[in-house]
C-alpha cells in the first residue's frame, strides 16, 4: 500500500510543479508585457514633455527678441525726444539772446497768467 501512496504523490507532485512553473511563465510573461507598456507609456510621456519643452523655449525666445525689440524702439524713440528737446532749448537759447526785452515780457506774462490759474 505504501508503494500505491508513493506512486500517487509523484503525478500530484509533478503536476503541482507543472502548474507552478506555467503561473511563473504566465507571470513573468505578463511582467514582460506590463514592463513593455509601462516602458512605451514612458516614451511617449517623455516625448510630450520635450515636445512641450522646446515650445516653451521657443514661446521664450520670440518674447525675448520682441523685448529686445521694443526696447530698441524705446531706445530710438527717447534719443529721437531729446534730440527735439534740445533743439527746443537751443532754439529758445538763440530767442532769449537776440530778443531779451520780449523774452522778459513774455516770461513775465506767463508768470503772471500761471499765478492767476494757480490761485483759483
């Protein structure tokens, strides 16, 4: 009987073995095949992200070159405004100098009309 027991434990054994080894396959098969998806989701994550990143460093670049563009015309525009302002200042230099009398008169008139305003 002993010899009956023995030889129904091998079949069992074997089969448990057998099933064993097909749920390591099985599973070391879905491991390869979640590492795979797992590895292109991260591709394609990483792809958005450098997608991504070079549009905000474009984004970048083009507001920078704008900057440095306003600021040139900003730049243009204030040499242009003192450049008139001296002009101005000379052109009003080169009156008080041949008309000092009127230059006076004018600067008195204006005080007194600014004094006036100012009261009110």
């Amino acid at each position: 009987m002993n010899k009956q027991v023995s030889s129904t434990e091998q079949p069992v054994n074997d089969r448990i073995d057998e099933r064993a080894e097909r749920i390591k396959q099985a599973t070391s098969a879905a491991v390869a095949s979640t590492r795979d998806t797992v590895d292109r989701a991260a591709e394609h994550v990483e792809e958005g992200l450098h997608h991504a990143t070079d549009k905000a460093a474009s984004a970048a670049h083009k507001a920078s070159d704008k900057v440095a563009e306003v600021s040139e015309r900003g730049r243009e525009v204030y040499d242009h405004t003192m450049d008139r302002a001296d002009e101005w200042l000379e052109q009003a230099r080169d009156y008080v100098r041949e008309k000092p009398v009127q230059s006076v008169a004018i600067a008195l008139g204006a005080g007194w009309l600014l004094g006036r305003i100012l009261r009110r």
